[in-house]
C-alpha cells in the first residue's frame, strides 16, 4: 500500500481471493475494501480504522498475528492472520504498508474436529466407565447375596465394556505411532484368504448380523504381510461398512490380482460417499458422512485413518470409491504379494540357514549364521 495516494499498489493473487476482489492485477484504492466487514474470533465487530493496515498506515504501528474474520460483500466468510507493517525512507517518511495476510481456516477446522474428537473420546469412555461402575455397585451394594446368574451377567457387562475401553485406547495409540512414523509391522508370508476368514469370524463373533461374502480369485500368489495387522484393517473395514448400511445386508470381500500386488476391496450396501468426502476419509478425526448423517454409535474417526497407515506400513495403497448415493461405498486396499509361494530350504551344511523367497521387487535375503 503507498501511504501517500493510500492505494494498495500490489495485491497478489491469494491476497484477493481473501478479500473477494477480482483477478485483475492493478492497484485499487483502499476505500474499495470498505464493502467488507471484519469481525474479531469471538464475533465482534472491528471498525475500518482498527484493522491491522490502517493502524500501520496511521498510527506506525507492528501489527503482528492478529486474527480477524473477514466477511465479503456474498456473505461468506474467511478466518485470517494478519501481520503489518510499515517501511520509511532514509529521511524517515513514510513509504509503504506492507500487509500479509494467511487463511487459517483449514486450522480452525482441524481446532474443531480435534474438540469435536476429544467430546467423542470422552463420551466413549465414561459410557463403559458408567457401566463398569453400575455393576460393580450392584453387586457389592447388595443387601442379599446375589444371583450366581446375575454376577455372572454384571462380570460378563464389565468384561465388555472394559475391552470397549481397550479398543479405543489401542486405536489411539496406534494413531500416535502412525503420525511418530514408529508403527512396527512384523510381516511373514500370508495366505490373505485364510486372513480374510478369520477376520470375517471375528467380525460376525462380535454380534453383527451382516452376512459377509467371499469371492476370491483362484491361484492368488500369497502375499508379504503381518497377519495380525491386516486382519485389523479388515475388522475396520467390516466396521464401517456395518455402521454405513442397514442391518442383514451383504458386506462382499473380494480378492484379486492387482500387478505385483494382491487387493482386498470390500463394499457394502449402505448410503454411500458423497464426492467431495471421498479425498478426507483417511484423514485423522474423519468420518464417512456429515455429522448429521452419522448414525449413532459409528466410531470416532480414527478407524480408517489407522488403516492407511498400516496398509502403507506393508508398502501398499488403500482408497475408496462410491457410485453416488444409496449406491454403497467401496473400500480397496493392497498388499505386496509374493512372486511365488515362499519356500524355506533346509541348509545344505551346518555354515548356512534358511532362504526365504521376499516379497516382488525385493532383494532375496539369504541368513547365515557363524561357522565355529
């Protein structure tokens, strides 16, 4: 801005997208800004002269990480940082404004999903703590000595409620290594058919009356990966396609050849995924629908963001897709597969172990072991 014409000289092209002018690159007197209103974080109003350039421009005033929302002329409305400052001659007049100015909505964003996470956690954990509670004073409150029964039932709520609590802490925790870039993958070759039942098993042990169908592709090479880890991306998955889709619906794994790796897609018949959510469903704190739409019950955004992490963790990729609306959703993951069944050898003389076929695309790994 030049202090003499009180003209903005130069205003690049993010700088006008937060203010709403056009793309043109020209100067523009400030007065031309006064269309806009600016409001403080907590929703007060700020007056022209208040903002950070006019007090530079006025007062010679360091304005620094002040935020202001700005609202244009259609209403809409853009969180900012704002710093400015002023530049003098050599003889000490003053020259130029200089105003930057930085949209901090994706931050206010992450602030809230990062509240509206913390409300869910707790909320997930004083409800089985409410349980556990309940039980353990009904028991021990008792005036007579209890039902053999119903001490059975109370021990069997807490032993629920409390694996409810382990879950959700192991999930955090694995989101921690995941960020720390320290999640640990112990991987080991892998009938992914036999991984897919027993994760189905587990799924359908837990209470859900989904019916899951298997189709898998015959001759499937094995593939690199830790069971237990994989089986708990499924589990995840298997999950979310319950929460989306109405009860007794199909939950279909497939499994198929995809290059050099074995992919596991799993789809339900639920609601689907609009596609501006598609690009945020791995993300920390996401879910698959807009809050208004979650159904109750369904998670607290850190399942699926887990599962990219540990299926990148094996040097795969994992991605969604979904037709549009009441059209389901599609959840794909893949996992480096081996270029043929692993075979172990035995030594051949005391100074040699084991060799073991790796993974395609990496180096055959042969142990030995010191020959006293």
């Amino acid at each position: 801005m030049d202090a003499a014409s009180e003209e903005v000289v130069m205003a690049n092209r993010e700088a006008r997208r937060l203010i709403g002018i056009g793309p043109d690159q020209g100067g523009f007197p400030v007065a031309s800004l006064e269309p806009l209103r600016y409001k403080r974080m907590d929703g007060s109003q700020t007056a022209i002269e208040d903002l950070p350039f006019e007090r530079a421009l006025h007062a010679d005033e360091m304005v620094q990480a002040e935020e202001l929302v700005i609202v244009r002329p259609d209403g809409s409305e853009v969180a900012t940082l704002i710093n400015a400052s002023s530049l003098r001659s050599d003889d000490g007049r003053l020259m130029t404004v200089i105003a930057t100015i930085q949209d901090i909505s994706p931050l206010e964003d992450l602030e809230r999903l990062r509240a509206e996470f913390l409300a869910v956690v707790s909320h997930e954990l004083r409800s089985p703590l409410t349980a556990i509670k309940g039980s353990a004073a009904t028991v021990l409150g008792s005036l007579t000595t209890p039902d053999p029964a119903e001490v059975r039932q109370f021990f069997h709520i807490v032993e629920e409620r409390a694996d409810h609590m382990r879950d959700l802490i192991n999930d955090l925790l694995d989101m921690t290594r995941i960020e720390a870039g320290t999640l640990s993958v112990t991987t080991e070759p892998a009938d992914m058919a036999s991984i897919i039942d027993n994760a189905k098993n587990s799924f359908l042990g837990a209470g859900h009356q989904h019916q899951v169908k298997i189709d898998s592709m015959p001759n499937l090479p094995r593939v690199w990966a830790d069971r237990q880890r994989i089986a708990q991306v499924l589990h995840n998955l298997f999950s979310n396609a319950a929460a989306n889709s109405h009860e007794w619906s199909t939950i279909t794994v497939e499994e198929s050849l995809d290059d050099t790796h074995v992919a596991v897609s799993v789809t339900d018949e639920g609601a689907g995924i609009a596609p501006e959510r598609l690009p945020l469903l791995f993300t920390k704190f996401s879910r698959t629908h807009h809050e208004h739409e979650q159904p109750a019950g369904t998670g607290y955004g850190l399942g699926l963001a887990i599962c990219k992490g540990i299926v990148e963790a094996h040097g795969g990729r994992i991605w969604a897709h979904s037709a549009g609306q009441n059209q389901g959703a599609q959840f794909t993951f893949t996992i480096p597969a081996l270029d043929e069944p692993a075979a172990v050898v035995a030594p051949a003389d005391p100074g040699f172990g084991t060799v073991a076929r790796a993974p395609a695309k990496v180096e055959r790994i042969l142990v030995v072991e010191d020959d006293p």
